[in-house]
C-alpha cells in the first residue's frame, strides 16, 4: 500500500495590532506563536515586535514611536 506524504507543518503565528505613542496604528504583525504563552503571556511580543521595529528603521532610516499598546487580533 502506497503512503501518504506528510504534509509540512505550516509556521505558527500570532498577529498583533499595534498602537504607537503619536496614534499610529499596525495592523496584523506577526510574531512566531511559539514565543508567546506562559506565565509572560503575550508580553514577549512586545520585544519581538520592538526588534522588527528597530530592523525596519535601520533600513528606512525613520524610526517609530514608542509602542502605547499591543492587542492580539
């Protein structure tokens, strides 16, 4: 009997909505799912969020301000 293939197990993300100091809003960025949860909850998203933050304003050159708040959508 042939097998089945198994299929690849697709990359767990949480998408966050971002809410910046001067009232910017971003909408659904992820941050792997697997750093989320425990005793932290979803407090370790702030700093992956803050890392893709301080990526993206090194390439820009324009940094964001600092983050007001962070809701799971």
């Amino acid at each position: 009997m042939a097998r089945k293939n198994a299929k690849a197990k697709a990359p767990n993300y949480v998408l966050f909505n971002i809410v910046y100091q001067d009232g910017t809003l971003s909408s659904n960025r992820k941050v792997p799912g697997d750093l989320l949860g425990g005793l932290d909850g979803d407090e370790p998203a702030r700093t992956v969020i803050e890392e893709q933050d301080n990526e993206i304003a090194a390439r820009s050159g324009s940094r964001k301000a600092p983050i007001k708040s962070i809701k799971r959508v």
